[in-house]
C-alpha cells in the first residue's frame, strides 16, 4: 500500500492579520484520493491589560494618612505597649496572689459505716470501686456507696465565694473515642431506643439500649460532698450550690428531657436500662438529662 502525502503551507504576516492555506492529498493505491483544504483566519492576540481602572478608589490615590516611622518614634510605641502589658501583668498577679487554695486527697480515705452500709472488708473507698470494675460484657452488679470520713484544717481564714472542684488521675477525657462516645439524639430526649453506633461497646446490655449511652455517660462523676464546720457541734457548712456551673447553650439547647418535661419520669425509660457504672436510674436523678452537674 502506498501513500502519497502533499503538504502545502502559505503563511503570511500582516500587521493586522495571518491566514494560513493547508492541502493535502491523500493517495491510497490509487482507489481512493482526497483533498481537503482549510483556511483559518484568526486575529493578532492583543494583550490584555491588568492594570485598575482610572479611579482613585482602585489607583490608591485617595487622601491618607501615611506616617513615616523612625527610630524613636517606634521606640515610643513599644515603650507605651509594655507600660500598659506590665500594668495589667501587675493585676493580674495580685489577684492571683489573692486566691487561696486547699488541696484534700480522699483516695484512700477509710470507709466508716452509715445509713446500714457496711463496707467492712476493704481497707479504703478506692480498692471497693476497684472491685467494681471486673465486669464483664458490661453488665450491671449491684453496689452500695463507700462513706468516708477527711478531717482537714484550713489554715486562714477564707473570705466567701469558695469553689469546689475535684481532680483526677489517668483520666484521659481528650481522647477521640472517648469524645465521640455519646448519643447526642438521647442527650435531646429523642430516640432512647436505637442507641448511635458512637457509644459502642456501651450501647446495649443483652439486647436492651442504654439510656444514655456511651463512655462519657458511663463515667459520670457522682461523688457527692457534705462538709462542716465543726464535725462535733454538727455545724455545717452549706455545700455545696450545683447550679450555674454548665453553659446556658448545654442547659438549653444541647440536653432536653423528652417532650419539654422538667425530668425523665420512669415511662419515658421502659424497655431501656442505665449505664453498667450508675449507682442509680436517670429518672431518680433531679433534673433528668438537665442536671447541670451531668452535664
């Protein structure tokens, strides 16, 4: 098979325009031929400007104030920023000098016996909860709670408000799984019947749904805090006040009892069951899911 190709180039170059001629001839043992011709007229690319229009808006040519810096002037600036940093550094100190803090650990605190629990067979609180803690698949087991008893001193005088906060170690509550381990449906008071998968493995107890699910529910701190002045006389010392201490959007936006109700009644919670660690239903909490300290 033989081909015979023919091309035929013309350009010419004009100051305003260009054309270009092809032709080409095709031959394919002589059967068939062909010829196709093209001619392509284009105009000379203008090139496009960037500059802004003439306005002063886009030409930066609006009246301004542009100060020149030297040395001192700049001298002077950084001078009165450090006056005023070192002013406010200064009060700051001094309140923080003013706080005063007591630290009481009752990790090994010694159980006593009250209200007919007798806790006697361990030596402290913490090895009892630590006997709590072999459970397998999650299922609940019975517990009573662990009294004791801390005597402290507080070594001046305290002028009021005073602020009770708690402490604990190994607590990794920053963890991905540990964050995502919550319904955020249930937390509204919707659906406490098909648990979000987030809450595995603390979703469902033998087939029945946790109400609420998840780690984070699970390990709800529910020590509780009576303190007195004089243990003795019996004065006692108002402890603690629980409200005010969440944000206004978790109180009422994110956490809801079902159908708007100021706590979760027993209906609300047939066919579900409570996580493995509380010592107590959610509809015997005060406040049901909007329990500040819950939240």
């Amino acid at each position: 098979m033989a081909t015979e190709v023919e091309v035929q180039v013309v350009v010419q170059d004009e100051a305003d325009s260009a054309s270009a001629d092809y032709s080409l001839h095709q031959e394919d043992n002589g059967s068939q031929s062909g010829l196709f011709r093209r001619k392509k007229n284009k105009q000379k690319n203008e090139k496009k400007s960037k500059k802004p229009p003439e306005y002063k808006w886009f030409q930066q040519q609006i009246p301004a104030c542009r100060p020149v810096f030297t040395s001192c002037h700049a001298a002077i600036v950084f001078f009165i920023i450090s006056v005023i940093f070192l002013a406010l550094g200064i009060a700051f100190l001094v309140v923080a000098m003013r706080l005063r803090k007591v630290e009481v650990s009752y990790t090994n605190c010694e159980p006593v016996t009250e209200d007919g629990d007798n806790i006697t067979s361990f030596s402290t609180c913490s090895l009892y909860v630590d006997s709590l803690r072999d459970v397998s698949n999650f299922e609940r087991r019975d517990f009573n709670d662990c009294h004791c008893e801390v005597t402290f001193t507080v070594p001046e005088t305290l002028r009021p408000p005073w602020y009770v906060y708690y402490s604990l170690g190994n607590y990794f509550q920053n963890h991905r799984r540990y964050v995502a381990s919550l319904d955020l449906t249930q937390l509204q008071g919707e659906s406490f019947s098909r648990p979000s998968g987030e809450c595995d493995p603390i979703r469902f107890v033998n087939g029945t749904p946790i109400v609420p699910c998840g780690a984070i529910a699970n390990s709800w701190f529910n020590d509780s805090f009576d303190m007195f002045m004089n243990r003795d006389t019996g004065e006692n010392m108002p402890c603690c006040n629980r409200t005010n201490i969440a944000w206004d959007t978790d109180r009422s936006v994110r956490f809801q009892n079902p159908n708007g109700a100021p706590e979760v009644s027993p209906e609300d919670l047939v066919g579900t069951t409570m996580p493995p660690n509380w010592p107590y239903d959610l509809s015997d909490i005060p406040g049901g899911l909007e329990n500040e300290s819950f939240i």
